[in-house]
C-alpha cells in the first residue's frame, strides 16, 4: 500500500485540529445557551424506569413523582414489604407500578430481574441506580464486613445493574442511567473515608461507560448519563449531620431533592448536586484553588458528618 506522503498528513491533522477547535466553541456555545435557557423537562409518559432502594427515602420519592407523571415505575429494594408499600402508594394514585425483591450485590439475581422485568414490564428505559448504605465513623473502626457489604451495594451493585440493562438499551439505542453520587462523590469528608470511594467511584462507572459508548463506532447516542450528587438528605441515612451555618450548608428534605433529581432525569443533565450552587463551590474552589487555600473555606463553613456510634 502506498505511503501517504507527510505534507498530506499534516494538513489532515492541522485540519482536524481547527475543526475540532470550531466544534468546541460550538458546545460550549450551547452549554452556555442551556444554562440560561433550560430545556423543556420531556413526558415520560412512555418511560419505564426501574429504580433500586425504592422502598425508602429518595427512592421511594422518586418512584412516587414518576408514578404521577404517568411512567412505569418499577420498584427493587431487598426489603420486599417496603417496596410493595411504594408500589401500592403509587397505584393508590391511579399510577403503574410493579414490585420486585432483589439484593444488587447478587449478580445472578439482577440478571434474572432484568429478565423477568424485560418478560413482564417490557424494556426498562430508564435505571436509577439508587440503593445505597452509608457506614459513618472514623476510617480505623470501619470494619471490613461493613467496608465490603457497603462496596457491594454502591459499587459493583451499579455495575451490575448498568450490564444487565444495558444491552436492551443498546439494541433500541434508547435508555438512560442514573446513578446517585453524594457531594461526599465530589470532595473527601471525615467520617465516611470507604463511602467517598464508593461515591467518587460511581462518578467514574458512569463517565467510563458513557466515554465507551461515545467512542462506539455504531453511535449509540440515545443512551443518556445523569449523576446525582445530593448534600445530606433527611432520609435518616446521615444520622449525625454537624453543620456550622444551617443557613447556607443545610441538610435538605427529601422530597426537596426528589423534586430535583426528577426533573434533571427529565430535561437530561449530565450531573447535578443538590443544592445546585454546591456544583459551583466544588468546580471553582475546591478544583481550581490549590488545596491549602480551598481546604481554609471548608475548615470556614465547617460541614460534616459525626459518627454514628
Ligand atoms: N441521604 C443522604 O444524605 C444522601 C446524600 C447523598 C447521596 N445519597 C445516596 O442516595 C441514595 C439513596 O439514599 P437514601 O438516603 O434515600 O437511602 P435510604 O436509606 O433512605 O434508602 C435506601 C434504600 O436502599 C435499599 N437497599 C439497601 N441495600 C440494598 C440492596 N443490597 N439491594 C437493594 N436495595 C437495597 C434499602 O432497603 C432502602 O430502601 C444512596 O445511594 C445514598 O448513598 C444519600
């Protein structure tokens, strides 16, 4: 095969380079254009959204407000009588609801879920990764049985979960995860060491997964990406809240945050916080100033997590 001579070669780099640069202004462009101009949040009347740890908290809140707005909800949680009371909530408003009990760390029993869900639902559209625990006490007193069970369920219950449902997602190239994070996903807080891993690991299942998918050459951009990455919610997961100045740091309640979190499943947002301007404090003070001087801001507001026993 003939050689492509170097002259050709540069000119094909230079001009890519400039294209690239055109396309770059063009998203940033657009990003700023959304910023103030938000798009609509879509109808999900068509959705079929599986949720895990829908029997409680967030979850069960984020099943409920789907259940309302005319989606499929289909509640997992390993405690059944929570889930089918989530389920029930949901029908008791004229909603569609299914139940199922599954453990996420059980790989095996999340791929018969997906089968059987896929048999009786039809194609989930939309997962929310959202069961989670949380251990809360200083790094040398967690246990490993705690650390384990905790990486199990936040950790590789997200991985299972994501491959079990995504091939039917590839097929129609339609879907949409969402994974909860923590600001605890974002910076490290005291107290919860092995659960900021498990948070800031979520971060990177979905951004690796949504870079292999963008790098597919079948082009599967109906699947969309949104993380959550929530302050403390009063869902009785943060037992022991310790916050300075309640006024700008506070706990939020959880149909606050599941009002948010519905709503950026819904206009399609890469990520959120709740709070919204706790994305702002984490992009430019805690990653841009250098460690020592944002860490003087942290140590001012004085927000964190006191162990629970
Ligand atoms: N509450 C907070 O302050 C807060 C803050 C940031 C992020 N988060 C994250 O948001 C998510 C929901 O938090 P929450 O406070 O609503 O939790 P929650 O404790 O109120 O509910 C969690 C649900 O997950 C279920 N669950 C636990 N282990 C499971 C397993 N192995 N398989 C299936 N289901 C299981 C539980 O039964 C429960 O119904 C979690 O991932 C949590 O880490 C919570």
């Amino acid at each position: 095969m003939a050689e492509v001579p170097v002259v050709i070669v540069v000119i094909r780099v230079i001009f890519e380079l400039l294209w690239g640069l055109v396309l770059m202004n063009y998203e940033t462009m657009k990003a700023i254009y959304v910023w103030f101009m938000p798009p609509e949040p879509k109808d999900v009347a068509d959705d079929i959204i599986l949720i895990t740890g829908a029997g409680h908290g967030m979850g069960r809140e984020v099943a409920q407000r789907f259940g309302r707005l005319g989606a499929t909800v289909v509640c997992v949680d390993i405690n059944l009588d929570s889930c089918q009371e989530t389920a029930a909530m949901i029908k008791q408003e004229k909603g569609k609801a299914f139940s199922y009990t599954c453990d996420v760390t059980d790989r095996a029993a999340v791929f018969k879920l997906a089968e059987q869900v896929q048999r009786e639902v039809g194609d989930v559209t939309i997962l929310m990764n959202n069961a989670g625990i949380m251990p809360c006490k200083s790094f040398l007193r967690q246990t490993e049985k705690e650390i384990r069970m905790m990486m199990d369920i936040n950790v590789n219950g997200v991985i299972w979960t994501m491959q079990a449902f995504l091939p039917s997602m590839l097929e129609s190239n339609k879907g949409h995860f969402v994974t909860m994070s923590s600001m605890a996903g974002m910076m490290g807080l005291r107290n919860v060491v092995p659960y900021c891993g498990s948070k800031f690991a979520v971060r990177g299942i979905m951004e690796g997964l949504e870079a292999e998918l963008h790098e597919d050459p079948r082009n599967y951009n109906g699947i969309k990406f949104t993380t959550i990455y929530p302050t403390m919610v009063n869902t009785g997961l943060c037992k022991r809240p310790n916050i300075r100045f309640k006024s700008l740091t506070n706990m939020v309640e959880a149909d606050y945050a599941a009002d948010k979190i519905v709503d950026a499943i819904r206009r399609q947002y890469r990520e959120i916080t709740i709070p919204s301007d706790l994305y702002y404090l984490n992009r430019f003070v805690f990653r841009v100033l250098p460690y020592k001087a944002a860490i003087i801001i942290g140590d001012f507001l004085a927000t964190g997590l006191d162990p629970h026993d």
